[in-house]
C-alpha cells in the first residue's frame, strides 16, 4: 500500500503514549502506532454501521418470510 506523509499536531501526553506504545509493543516506527490506532478506530466505525444496518426493518423480507408455507412443510 502506497503512503502518504502528512503532519499532524497533537498534544504533549498523546505524544509519550505513542513513543511508550512504540517502545512496548516494539513498533517500528511512531507512524506505525498510528497506522494501528486508526485501524482500530475503522474497525470500530464498520462495527457501528453493521449494527445500524441489523437495526433496519426491511418489509419485503417479512413478505417473503410469510409466504403461506409453514415450517411443517420443509
């Protein structure tokens, strides 16, 4: 997957946690503590739509599941 540098500010504290993240975990680089965080954060939002979508009725289901046939049928 190709890159793209950008720069971004963040506070001084989210700055540690990333460099004892990198440390801890033995990342390569800071970029790659980022690279997983937003990762993480995709995952989270996918999560989030899946649940909204399973939230919606969809009415031509209910008409195909009640097409007259019952389960003694199958």
């Amino acid at each position: 997957m190709a890159s793209k540098k950008i720069s971004i500010s963040l506070p001084a504290s989210q700055i540690r946690f990333i460099e004892q993240y990198q440390n801890n975990k033995q990342c390569k680089s800071r970029s790659q503590v980022i690279e997983e965080a937003l990762q993480l954060l995709q995952e989270k939002e996918l999560e989030a739509a899946y649940h909204l979508a399973s939230q919606e009725i969809d009415s031509d289901w209910d008409v195909t599941i009640a097409d007259g046939l019952s389960d003694e049928t199958w």
